[in-house]
C-alpha cells in the first residue's frame, strides 16, 4: 500500500509546501528542491522525458543512469506522475 502522505517522514522529503514533485510537469530547478537529485539528475530526468515523453510509472526513474534501487526508493518518496 502507498505511504500515507501525511507521515512525518515524507513531508520531510517532500517539496517545500509539502506536495510531491511531478515528475512529468516538474522544471529542473523543480527537480532540485527533491532531496537527492542534484543538477546531474534533474537534467538526465528532464532529458528521459524528451526522448520517451511522460513517465507512465516512477519506476521508470531507474531506466536512468546513476539511479539504482536505493535512490529510486528515496527518490519515490518525494515524486508523483
């Protein structure tokens, strides 16, 4: 089952109003305020999403390179499509 939003571990790592990141609408400097993507990922999300439009799931994340389990698990956290 998903996380309940209202956990206080996620509005740690959610966006500064404590609503998940789009990953689909999301600016790179969007991306940045998720903890644990820097520039390089913000651009390397930004650059997935022209090449294969919209992510259908987040689990797509880890079709990136330099994203692996453990950071997609961080990463899930924070984001929504």
């Amino acid at each position: 089952a998903p996380a309940d939003p209202q956990t206080s571990l996620s509005a740690n790592v959610s966006g500064a109003n404590g609503s998940k990141v789009n990953l689909n609408t999301a600016t790179k400097e969007q991306l940045m305020q998720v903890d644990g993507i820097g520039d390089k990922k913000a651009t390397k999300i930004i650059e997935y999403r022209q090449q294969h439009g919209s992510f259908k799931q987040l689990s797509e994340l880890k079709d990136i390179s330099g994203i692996g389990d453990k950071t997609y698990q961080k990463l899930s956290k924070s984001l929504t499509i």
